[in-house]
C-alpha cells in the first residue's frame, strides 16, 4: 500500500465528516467571514498599525476571536470529541503580541510606541532648586 493510499485512508473519515456535517459547514464559513474581514481590516498595515488596531478596535478583536473559536469547534466536532472550554484565546492573543513586539525588522520601533503610549514620551526634565 502507497503513502498516498494511506494518507486518503487516513483523511477520508474527517472529509466525510466534514462534507456531510451541517454544524462544521457552518462553523467552518462563520470563521472564513469573520478572518476575511480582519484581513480586510489588516491588510498593507506595517506592525506598528496592526498592534493599534488590534488594541483599538472591538470589531477587529471580535472577529478574530470568531474565527478562532469557529474553527476549533469545527476541529473538535470533526474529531469526535466533546468540547472542553480552554484558554487557547488568551494564549493566540498572548502570542501574536509577543511576535509584534519581539519583531526584529519593526520590534523596537514598536516597543518605543507601546512604552510612549503607555507610560509616556520621555521629555527631558531639568530640576533646579528654587532660589528664596
């Protein structure tokens, strides 16, 4: 037997599954629409826009966490097994914020952005002591 043949064996029951259940159809294009329109948010943005859209726009952060949840109830219901509520949204966010700022073509610039607009620009301070 080939790898191929062993490989559509394998596959065969997910696409069966996949093609014949309505509930992953359906979660399957809930999350094509919802990850089309953060694309279509995102789209052309340099890191430092992306990370400012992500952290300022609701809808943006919405429709990413459709597509994410969409997508693993898919998965789930394609495996067969029941869904166990876990924190993988706050791991992916966590992840995409570390791959922005950690970014060695744009991190730094965009670190210097989150500290100026977190704690401040730093300006220059001269202290002098008052004279009576």
């Amino acid at each position: 037997m080939s790898s191929a043949w062993k490989t559509y064996e394998t596959v065969r029951p997910l696409v069966d599954r996949a093609i014949g259940d309505e509930e992953v159809r359906r979660n399957v294009l809930r999350a094509w629409g919802a990850a089309r329109k953060v694309y279509g948010e995102l789209a052309g943005e340099d890191a430092v826009s992306t990370f400012d859209k992500l952290s300022r726009k609701d809808n943006v952060r919405e429709d990413l966490d459709t597509t994410v949840q969409s997508l693993s109830e898919a998965i789930v219901r394609m495996s067969g097994e029941r869904k166990e509520r876990r924190g993988w949204g706050m791991f992916v966010a966590a992840a995409v914020v570390v791959v922005i700022l950690f970014n060695p073509a744009t991190g730094a610039s965009t670190r210097k952005w989150v500290k100026d607009h977190l704690l401040g620009s730093e300006e220059e301070f001269d202290y002098a002591t008052p004279t009576y």
